[in-house]
C-alpha cells in the first residue's frame, strides 16, 4: 500500500518505531508478525467467565 502512497503524494515514513503503542504487550519488529500479532493474541484463551465475573463467586 506504500505505492499508492508514493504515487498520490502522501507518503510518509517513520525514520524510528514508535515507542510505544497502546498495547502493553511488545509489538512484533517484522512486517508479517505485525499482520498476524492481532489474530495470535486474540485466539488465546480468555479467563474462565465465573473467575472473571465477579457475580459468579457468590453463592447463591
């Protein structure tokens, strides 16, 4: 997508990598673990929804 960029004259590349990015997980340095970073975290598995939620510690 860079070309289109170039060619319509809005280009603009970063000399440096930001910082930091509004994740607190360090972001993958190459292109294609960038693309699927997002796919990989999110297939994770979550907390157990009755540990998550605290109604669910409560007995009833």
């Amino acid at each position: 997508m860079p070309l289109l960029d170039l060619i319509g004259g809005t280009l603009f590349m970063r000399q440096h990598m930001p910082e930091k990015y509004g994740v607190d997980e360090p972001v993958p340095q190459l292109y294609h673990q960038q693309l699927v970073y997002p796919v990989v975290t999110a297939a994770e598995p979550a907390a157990p929804i009755a540990e998550a939620s605290p109604a669910a510690a409560k007995p009833e």
